[in-house]
C-alpha cells in the first residue's frame, strides 16, 4: 500500500469515527431531552425520590454528551494539523502525538458496546458514564477541571446543575396547574356566546339595508 493510499484511509478512519460519535451524541442528547417529561410525571405522581434521580442521570447524560463533543473537537484539531505537518515535511513529534492520541485517547468500539448498554440498563450506563467522568476528571490539567469537574465525592458544578433541574421542573409544573385553572369568563360563563355575537351583528346589517 503507498504512502498515499495510507493516508487516505487513515483519513477515512478519521471521518468514520467522527460520525459514529455524532451518532452516539445524537442519541444521548434525544434521550436526555425526553427525561423532562418523566421527571415531571413521577413528580405528580408524587414520587419526589426517584423524580430527583431522574434529574441526576439527565445531568451525567448532558455531561457525557458533552464530553463527546469534547473528544469530537479533539481529534477534528488533531487530524487536521497531522494533516498540515504533513504537507510541511515538519515536526514529526507532533504528528506522532496526535496518532497516540487518535489511538489511545479514544475507543470507538468500547464507546459503542457502552450506548448499547445503556439502551438495554439505564442504571449500568449511569455507572458506566460516572466511571467516565471520573477518570477524566482526575486530570491535573485545569482545562479538563473546567471542562469535567473536579474528581470529587460531591462535585459543586454537578450539584449546581441538579438543583437548576430541580427549579425548572417546578416552573413547569406550575405553569401546568395555572393552565389548568380557567376563570369564569374564559370558560364561558357569564360572557356572551359566540352565536349571540353573530345574531347581534347580523340585526344591524339587517337595520342599515332597510334604512338604504
């Protein structure tokens, strides 16, 4: 295989990988969406307990999504200036820093058997995704502190997103309740109805043809 051919199908391997966690964000992003309705259902049902885990396993699906929008931005940067470095004929230990990086710092099979559990069981993707973040979060480096919090028992960026879910869910289900309640004019009664409205203005027309 030529030198030529080589690259391209590293560059093909490349873009695969990239699509295949663009797929897997998709799926998360769609899932974590659709949490809100079940949170606020277990809510009303008065199962405030499990509601509240509800807002937890949310928050690691948005933070894992994030995390692959993370790895996304990584290796576009990466394949992009192994690509330019290339071309230059130049710094060779830079291109191999970034194929060790597409090759260790990312397991595209792994992360797909992981999506498929976690479609299957809920609570060993949720294990799973803290595992994750986990050892992400024990880098020393302070733009992965930022980016996936501290390695911390109870970690104040997650806690601060949880109880933001917690006040969102209560404004929609207070805005649900006062949707419900209809005054009496809105309702109808007492107000006059659309038909009588019509007989009214149907009577003055009437009257302005006679006086014509």
């Amino acid at each position: 295989m030529s030198k030529i051919d080589k690259e391209l199908k590293q560059e093909q391997e490349i873009a695969e990988g990239l699509a295949t966690i663009q797929d897997a964000r998709g799926s998360i992003d769609e899932l974590a969406k659709r949490y809100d309705e079940w949170i606020d259902q277990a809510a009303e049902l008065g199962e405030d307990e499990y509601s509240d885990q509800l807002i937890a396993d949310q928050v690691e699906l948005e933070e894992f999504s994030r995390n692959l929008s993370f790895f996304e931005v990584r290796i576009r940067e990466g394949a992009v200036s192994a690509r330019a470095f290339s071309k230059l004929k130049a710094l060779p230990g830079v291109m191999s820093c970034c194929k060790s990086l597409l090759k260790k710092g990312l397991d595209l099979p792994k992360i797909g058997k992981q999506m498929a559990g976690f479609k299957t069981s809920l609570d060993k993707a949720r294990t799973s995704l803290r595992d994750l973040r986990s050892e992400l979060s024990a880098s020393k480096d302070p733009v992965y502190t930022d980016l996936f919090g501290k390695k911390t028992r109870e970690d104040p960026k997650i806690t601060a997103k949880i109880d933001a879910k917690k006040q969102a869910r209560e404004a929609r289900l207070a805005a649900k309740l006062a949707s419900t309640t209809v005054s009496p004019v809105e309702s109808g009664v007492g107000a006059e109805t659309p038909s009588t409205d019509i007989d009214a203005i149907t009577a003055m027309i009437d009257s302005e043809k006679k006086k014509k």
